[in-house]
C-alpha cells in the first residue's frame, strides 16, 4: 500500500488529527486537543494517536511525562491524497472542473503574475506529458 493510498483510508476525525501534526510539526495530545474542532475527549485523542502510531502514520519520543508526536508520510503525499479526495468528491473527478471553479473566482483572485506562471506550468505539463 502506497503512503497516499493509506492516507485515504483514514477516518475523518485520523485525518484532522495528521493535519494538525503537520501544521504544528510535532505535538502532544493536548495540543492536538486544542487545535482539533467538536472536541473529543483527551482520552480519545490519546487513543487515536496510539493507533495512527500502529498504523505507521506517526511515531512519538518521549519527553519528560509526555508522548510527542509527529506525521511520518510526507506532507506532499497528503496534500495529494487530499486534494483527490476533494476533486473526486466535489467535482467528479474532473481537473478540469477544479481549475474552472479556480479561475471563476470563487477562492481567491489571481494576480497577473501568477495568471503567467500557471500558463507556463501548464505549457511544461503538456510538454513533458503529451497526449
């Protein structure tokens, strides 16, 4: 199993918690607590953790009392796996839809600058990938 196709087996509550490690780098339980929305309990949390660490999604080392925890699948390789989730949920699998929903304004504006540098990315793309 591939690290992206592990991480979509994640639960929804697993995958906040992963997103949380990633924004914070490393973590305790509590601080994953804090930062995680329609709060669990500490001991759910706790229990999570200990089983992501099973899975082989994050590891710990010891401080003190405390478990300190921290993702072991590379940031990009979940920012795939989610961004899939998302494209196949919301726009039927279609990178074609998702750039539309993009470029229609409905997240951000693009600046001109940016406008040209995705055109050149989009050139390399099909360059390097013909149809």
């Amino acid at each position: 199993m591939t690290p992206q196709s592990k991480l979509d087996s994640l639960t929804r509550r697993e995958r906040q918690i992963i997103e949380v490690l990633y924004r914070l780098g490393r973590a305790t339980v509590g601080q994953v607590l804090a930062r995680l929305a329609h709060k669990p309990n500490y001991s759910t949390v706790r229990a999570q953790l200990t089983l992501l660490e099973r899975k082989g999604y994050v590891q710990h080392e010891e401080q003190g009392l405390r478990y300190v925890y921290t993702p072991i699948v590379p940031r990009g390789v979940a920012r795939r796996a989610a961004l899939r989730r998302v494209v196949e949920t919301f726009f039927d699998g279609s990178v074609e839809k998702v750039v539309t929903a993009l470029l229609d304004g409905g997240v951000t504006e693009l600046s001109p600058a940016e406008y040209d540098r995705l055109a050149r990315l989009v050139a390399q793309h099909r360059k390097e990938r013909p149809s």
